[in-house]
C-alpha cells in the first residue's frame, strides 16, 4: 500500500466518524452544526466532493446569517448607519 492510499484511507476514516458524530449530535446534546462542517473539511482534503458539499453548506450558512441579520452584508449595512 503506498503512502497516497494510506492517506486518503486514514482521511475517510476520520473525517466520516467525524461527520457521523455530528449526524448523531443532531439528535443528542451537542454542537452538531459545527462537528458536521469539521468532518467535511477533513474529508475535503482528500475527495472532491466533500470540497463541493463543504462549499454549499457554507454558501447556505451564510445565506441563513444573512437572513437573520447576522452576515457580512448586514454587518457592513450596520456600520455604514451608525456612521452616518
């Protein structure tokens, strides 16, 4: 087994039980909006579509922040008011 083949199995492994421990959080107490995200971004340093779902979900995520008033937009529009 090379060294390229060990890596992206060792990465599998720990990004998959990483993103399974947030699926269970969802149900259980804990942070699991933030453990999924973890395990995507350790499973897209090998598989490219762990990089596409990681995007999307911080596209969504910031589209959500937005929508409450709490992204970059609204935060730059409050700035902008407050030193007019």
């Amino acid at each position: 087994m090379t060294y390229k083949v060990a890596r992206r199995i060792a990465v599998g492994v720990v990004g998959t039980t990483v993103v399974l421990l947030g699926v269970a959080l969802l149900i259980l107490p804990g942070p699991a909006l933030i453990v999924i995200p973890a395990g995507l971004a350790i499973l897209a340093l090998e598989f490219a579509w762990a990089r596409r779902w990681l995007r999307i979900a911080r596209e969504r995520s910031q589209q959500a922040l937005e929508l409450i008033g709490v992204g970059k937009r609204a935060r730059t529009q409050s700035r902008k008011l407050s030193s007019s």
